[in-house]
C-alpha cells in the first residue's frame, strides 16, 4: 500500500475529517486536522488550504490528501459532526483564518 493511501486510510479511520454546521442556517464549514494543523477543505470546490494543495497544484498533482480523506469520510460516513449555533459561525470564521 503506498504511503499516501495509507495517510488517508489513517485520516478516516481517526475520525480527523471535520464537518461542522452551524444551526439553524445550515452552513457548513469542513476541516481536517493534518500533521499538527487544521485545515480549512471546501471538496466541492477541489479547494485545500494546506501548502502541499497549492504547491501540488503548480505541480499539476490531483489533490492533496485532506481532500482525498473528506471524500473517503463522507462516503464511508466516519466524519465527526461538530454542531455550533450561528451566533457562533463569525468567530469560528475568525479563528479558522488566523490560524492559516
């Protein structure tokens, strides 16, 4: 097994992929806590915040694997859900930006 299936196989399996929502809007915001950060992914936009997204991208790579770990979570449904209320979503937002 190659070493990056295995990073995304370890990913799912220890519930890292994030999905939080807020309610009673419904937004919701995806995270995936990597190698000691938490990134912001928006996987219906192919979208990372991570460096190896971007530099993988000049690089004409597919995704990285947060990516491919939210599409595994979600099919596989072994994504933690992370509920807040709105009145929360603005300082979540804020904490996730100054983080990146």
């Amino acid at each position: 097994m190659n070493k990056e299936v295995n990073k995304v196989e370890s990913t799912v399996s220890e519930k890292r992929v994030k999905l939080h929502i807020f309610e009673p809007s419904n937004r919701k915001i995806w995270t995936v806590v990597g190698k000691g950060e938490e990134y912001w992914i928006y996987p219906e936009m192919e979208f990372c915040s991570c460096p190896g997204y971007y530099f993988g991208k000049i690089n004409g790579k597919k995704e990285c694997y947060h990516l491919e770990s939210a599409k595994l979570a979600e099919k596989e449904n072994k994504l933690e859900i992370i509920k807040f209320s709105d009145d929360e979503y603005g300082d979540f937002l804020s904490g996730l930006i100054s983080d990146l």
